[in-house]
C-alpha cells in the first residue's frame, strides 16, 4: 500500500468541505451572474479537493475518474464566459477588468490554454502507452 500523504489529504478534504459549505450557504450571484455557476464553482471545488485526496491516498485510479469531471467543470466555466453569454454577465459585474473585450479574451486565453494542456497529456498518455 502506497504512503498517505497526510497533508494532501487533508488539504483536499478541506477544499472539498469549502466546496459542500458553499452549495449551503446561501450566495448572491454578482449583477447578471446565474445561479446555477455557483453550483458549478461548488461541485468543481468538491471534485477537486476529492482529487487531490484520492491522490494524497495513493488511489490513482480513483483521482482521475473524480479529476476529469473536475477538469470538464472548470473549462465549462471558462469556455461559458469567453466564448458565451457569461462574457456580458461576469466581466461586467467586475470592476477588476473594464473592457469586456479585454476580459474575454483573457477567460479565451485560460480556456484554449488549458484545452490545449489536455489535448498534449492525451497525446503523451497515447505515446507513452505504446512504448
């Protein structure tokens, strides 16, 4: 049996319990933000802290299965904000960024980025398979 990372683990049980927390806590949205992302921010934050636990266990495996929704979560965010209408609702309920244009293409940025990532670690997994 593989070594507990203890801190790992608990670091993740952690995340995942903010992520439990935030689904009971009753949030405002900013301006014209939905509702329904705050359950996805929180459902990504309970896969992703169950990831980085499963992992912290030595339960590869299991991390992955929990991880890739955690990972489809997460670019569905970005994607709905660059490329979507949650360009006109978030970027503009920010006073962070001004230009909307500006905002999206940063989120199109993160998006394509990450897209990318998982195309290359497909394209590796496949590599190193048939060595």
């Amino acid at each position: 049996m593989a070594k507990v990372n203890q801190q790992q683990v608990g670091a993740g049980l952690l995340f995942a319990a903010m992520g439990v927390a935030s689904i009971f806590i009753n949030q405002q949205p900013a301006a014209d933000v939905p509702y329904w992302m705050i359950r996805v921010a929180s459902a990504f934050m309970i896969l992703f802290g169950l990831t980085f636990a499963f992992f912290g266990w030595g339960m590869t495996r299991a991390a992955l299965v929990v991880g890739l929704p955690a990972v489809g979560l997460l670019l569905f965010s970005l994607h709905w904000i660059a490329f979507g209408p949650g360009g006109e609702r978030v970027c503009a309920s920010s006073g962070a960024i001004a230009n909307l244009m500006s905002c999206r293409q940063w989120f199109g940025a993160g998006a394509l980025f990450f897209d990318l990532a998982i195309v290359g670690v497909v394209l590796l997994a496949f590599y190193l398979k048939r060595k």
